[in-house]
C-alpha cells in the first residue's frame, strides 16, 4: 500500500475524542514561543527607487538607529544591488535585519533592463534556499535565510502619474516578492494633491495587473486594523533622523523655514502606519507569504523544469521515488543516444581525416614526382650543357696546339733565312749596297 494511501485513510478515520482530566499539551504555543525567541528571527527588506529618494534615511527612521552605509551617486553605469546584515535586540528578542537597496536604479539613460538585476537577485536568493533544502544533509535551523520577505517601493513625489520604469518593474516582481509601494517624501506636494496621486497610483496599479501586497484580514485580531490600513495604500512617508523639541517632547521631524513635519504625526505623513504595519502586526505574515506563496511558485517552477510531477499523465499520484527513476531512465537514455551520436561523430571524423591524409599523401607523391622529374630534366640539361663546353675545350686546345706549331715552324724558317743571308753577305761583300 502506497504512504499516501496510507495517510489518506489515517485522515478519514480521525475521531474526536474527550480528556478526562489535563494532559499538558496546551502548552506547546508557550514551547514554540521559547524556541522562536532562542533562535531569534530574520526579516529582509528590499528598498527599490530612485537615488536621492530618501531610502536610506526611511530605513535608519524604520527602526530608530543608525546604519552605517555609504551614500549612493547618480554616476552608476548600471544597477547594483548592495546588502548589508545587521543584529538587532529589543527587549529579550534578536532579530537579524537584511536591508537590499539598489544602487544606480533609474539613473541610467536607457533604462528597459534596470529591473532585470533585482529580478536576478531575488532568483538568486530563491536558487540559494533550494538548493540547501534539495541537499541530503540539511541545516535549516542555522541556515541564514535571505528571501526578501519586503519590498519597498519608492514613488517619486510627482503628483501625475507612476512612470514606466515603475509599472514595468513593479509588474515584473510581484509575483516574487510582497511589493509595498509608498510615496517618498510625500511632503513635497500639498494634501489636496497626495489625495489624487493615490488614487491614481491605485488606478494604474490595477489597470495594469499588478498585485501590491494586501495585508490579510482573514484573523480576526488584526482584520479590522489591516483592512483599515489596506485603503490607506500606497503610504505616504516622510523620513528623519533628526530630533527637534516640539512643545515638550523631542520628536522626529523635518525643519522648514514655513514650519515643522513632524514624522511620527499621522496628520502630517503616513509613517506611523507604515510602522505598524511592516513591523509590529505583519512581520510575521510578510515572512510567511513569502515561504508559501512566492517561493512555493519558484520551488515548483524549476522542479517542473527539472521534470518533477505529482501526477503521471493518467492523473494518479506519483511518488518521487517513481519520478526519480523515471528521470534516471530519461536522462540514461539521453546520455546512451548523445555516446552514440558521439561515436558516430568520432568514426565520422576519423574517416573524413583519413581521407584528407590520403588525399595529402597523394599530392605529396605527386608533387615529388614532379620535383624527381624535374630534378632529371634540370640534370640532362646541365650534362649536355657540359659536354658542349667539354667539345669547345676541345676544340680550343687543338686549335691551340696547331696555331704553336706553325708559329714554330714558322720561327724555324726565318731562322734558316737569316743564316743564310749572313753567310751570303760573307762571301759577297761588295754586293752591300751603300
């Protein structure tokens, strides 16, 4: 019998049964408090906007310190995502803060691709936390989660409209992340003004299809305050660090030569709600949405695209055991099919090689053929061309050895000339013409 048989029938024959006296179970809330306190919490919080919107400022407001970080410029070639982690404690309850802000959003001239690195970064973080649930020896309970559990959005206080960078950025990442829009430094414009730019953001929000995060009215302890608070979207804010003495108290606010914002004054901005509402009444619920809803949506997406199912195509259960080997058989087969057409490639190649050896082997025998019987040619020529100049030393000697003998023979017969004119002149002096 299959486990999901199994506790399929453990469901339907569950009964309702009565104690006889106090077991000790009711107290486990009071157990799961204890343990949630000891290892205290996490909460991430993505601030998307503009520079110069006052993200910064908002966050040290939020939650009433300082954080250390370097002001972002408008001189950024693209957008960068910058985190920082910090340890916070309230009474005896330690929770630790993850604060996201995009540097360089909105200041680039061509601005199609300036959500794509937030989209990429909060993928990232989805990848990160499945692939430490997908191991075989996990560590949840000390793994630091990083999902944006938040994002804030910063409108800039223009009093028209959302621009597109807003509607397309804000569209591409509702389904990831629970997008709370708010309208930065909302002091800038009158009151009349805010009112009509709220609902035209809201207008253009579902014009648009994109899903805000709604703050839930299905616990009866929070509903009517967030049902309350969900017609106040998108918050109006103001932030500052900067305390001022107004009447007697020291309070938040922002000096102006035509007077004083007070921040925590919920006549003045929005503030106070945004506080209560990210913070004290629905931290918990931002954490969980982000677990059950966005991240469920990424967890069967890439399973999906990994080729896991819950159902064959009859529509009956499928086990991962069934799916795993299913996908093994698969990918077998795949990687038997992709050696072959390997194989077939390699003796392909080797083929189409020996060939072009061959091919190369030929040309060279043709090739020394042709230098063989030119080298014979050149030789033939050089050998005849010798002989000719052997018959023409030839021929130079002999003529050579004739033309001394008759300039011997010659010499010999003046000789014999001389010798006899002298014997003459002997005999016949007075022969001697004077």
């Amino acid at each position: 019998m299959a486990a999901t048989d199994i506790a399929r029938q453990v469901g339907e024959g569950c009964r309702t049964v009565p104690l006889a006296g106090h077991v000790g179970f009711d107290s486990l809330p009071d157990q799961l408090v204890n343990k949630s306190v000891s290892q205290g919490f996490c909460f991430n919080i993505l601030c998307v906007g503009e520079t110069g919107l006052g993200k910064s400022t908002l966050m040290d407001t939020l939650f009433n310190t300082k954080f250390e970080g370097e002001p972002a410029t408008h001189t950024q070639p693209g957008v960068q995502l910058r985190s920082n982690t910090y340890d916070l404690q309230e009474s005896n309850v330690g929770l630790k803060l993850t604060i996201v802000s995009t540097v360089g959003f909105g200041d680039q001239i061509n601005k199609e691709d300036s959500y794509k690195p937030i989209v990429e970064f909060i993928d990232a973080q989805f990848e990160a936390y499945l692939q430490e649930e997908l191991k075989i020896r996990r560590v949840l309970h000390t793994y630091h989660d990083s999902r944006i559990h938040a994002c804030l959005y910063f409108i800039a206080p223009t009093g028209h409209s959302l621009k597109s960078l807003d509607l397309v950025t804000m569209k591409k990442l509702d389904s990831k992340v629970n997008i709370i829009p708010i309208i930065a430094k909302s002091d800038a414009i009158s009151k009349s003004e805010l009112t009509k730019f709220k609902i035209k953001i809201t207008s253009e929000l579902v014009s648009n299809g994109v899903q805000i995060y709604q703050f839930p009215t299905d616990d009866e302890s929070v509903s009517e305050i967030n049902g309350t608070m969900n017609a106040h979207l998108p918050f109006a804010v103001i932030g500052s660090t900067e305390e001022l003495k107004i009447g007697n108290k020291m309070m938040k606010a922002r000096q102006y030569p035509w007077g004083t914002v007070q921040v925590e004054n919920e006549a003045h901005c929005d503030f106070v709600k945004l506080r209560e509402m990210l913070i004290r009444v629905n931290m918990e619920d931002l954490r969980e949405q982000t677990h059950t809803r966005h991240y469920e949506l990424y967890r069967r997406c890439k399973l999906e695209e990994m080729g896991f199912k819950d159902t064959d195509p009859d529509s009956k259960p499928f086990s991962l055991q069934e799916t795993y080997e299913a996908k093994r058989n698969e990918f077998l087969g795949e990687l038997q099919k992709k050696e072959e057409e390997m194989r077939q490639m390699f003796v392909q190649r080797v083929k189409e090689k020996e060939a072009e050896l061959k091919e190369a082997e030929k040309e060279l025998h043709e090739k020394f053929d042709r230098l063989k019987k030119l080298h014979q040619d050149e030789k033939k020529k050089l050998e005849d061309k010798k002989k000719s100049l052997d018959d023409e030393v030839n021929a130079f000697k002999q003529r050579k050895t004739a033309a001394e003998l008759l300039q011997s023979q010659g010499s010999q017969a003046g000789g014999s000339q001389t010798l006899k004119r002298d014997k003459e002149k002997k005999n016949y002096p007075f022969l001697i013409l004077d």
